[in-house]
C-alpha cells in the first residue's frame, strides 16, 4: 500500500512539474512576443560561417528572417492607395500566381477570408515560413484590406521585401507575398 502512495505521489510531482515547465514556457513567448511588438522591424543577416561563404554571390531566393513589429512601417507606394474604393457589385478575387496553388482562384466575401497553414482557414498554403493564422483579407468601408495577423515571417506586397505589411487598403492588380519571398504569391483581381 505504501508503494503505491509513493507511486501516485510522484506521478502527481511530475505532472505538476511538466505543468509548470508548460505555463513558464507560454508566459515567456508572450513577453517575446510583446517585447517584439514594442521594437521597430529590422532584418537579421546571416553572418557568414566560412571564407567560401562570403565570396558566394547574393541570392534572391534565399529565405530572409524578420523580427515583427507593431506597426510595421510601410513605404511611401503603400500609403498613397486613393483608389482602392471598390466599384458597385464588385467581384473581388485573389489569383494564385506562384506555389502550389498556382492558377487557383479564392473569392474575397466581404467578411473576409483568412490565409496560413491551420487547415481552418479559407486559403490553406502548406509552406513553413507562413504562420497557422497569417493574414486577414476582407472588404472594409468598400476597401479591400490585407491585415497581417502578428505572423512570424511577415506579409509583403508588390515585391517590396523590406516593408512589412501590418494592414493596408489593397488595389487591382496588388501581388501578396505571404511568408517572403519563394513562397505562395496571389495577385488581387477586382472585376
């Protein structure tokens, strides 16, 4: 009897340990994330390992690594956006132009449809530089809006690969770049 007061005793102990291991690990993501937020967007570069790697030629491809921040700043071409008021009885679409998806198309209701990895969302894009919840797209005030849901590599447009987008008013033919670049691409189709 003794042992097995012994044995549930410290199976309780264990459990409890776990569960605190758990709690602690959670409540210090948070504070990343919040001490993320507080900080201004910059690019991390990759230090090179060797002399080899330092004469290799800049690639485009390669997978570039940001820190997010709230807000991120936006470029002077993302804020002038006066024409993004969408016509009457317009049908808005995003066009899949690059990835696996390519040449699939996804109607924009306006609700909004959600983009990442989580297989809840309305756009599911298997890649792991995109987060489970990455983006937000929906019509606002007669506006297509991208809202980048606090994603872990960021959201882009039109290829400007050093301005995270946080939320912007988006235009016909506006391509978004979900995670960077390399990855799944669809451009805004409004008819």
């Amino acid at each position: 009897m003794l042992k097995l007061y012994i044995f549930w005793g410290t199976f309780v102990l264990v459990l409890i340990g776990v569960g605190l291991t758990l709690l602690s690990q959670h409540i210090r993501r948070q504070n990343n994330r919040n001490a993320a937020a507080k900080s201004t967007a910059r690019v991390i570069p990759a230090t090179p390992v060797a002399a080899d790697v330092a004469a290799a030629p800049y690639d485009p491809n390669a997978t570039r690594i940001h820190v997010r921040a709230s807000p991120a700043s936006e470029s002077v071409a993302l804020q002038n956006r006066e024409n993004a008021i969408l016509p009457v009885n317009a049908s808005v679409r995003l066009v899949c132009v690059g990835g696996h998806q390519k040449g699939e198309n996804f109607h924009v209701r306006a609700g909004g449809i959600t983009v990442g990895r989580d297989t809840k969302n309305d756009i599911v894009i298997h890649d792991p530089r995109v987060s489970y919840h990455h983006a937000w797209i929906g019509i606002v005030d007669r506006k297509v809006v991208l809202r980048d849901l606090e994603s872990t590599n960021g959201t882009f447009l039109n290829a400007d690969l050093d301005s995270l987008v946080n939320e912007v008013a988006l235009i016909h033919g506006d391509t978004i770049f979900f995670g960077g670049h390399g990855g799944a691409q669809f451009r805004l189709v409004v008819e």
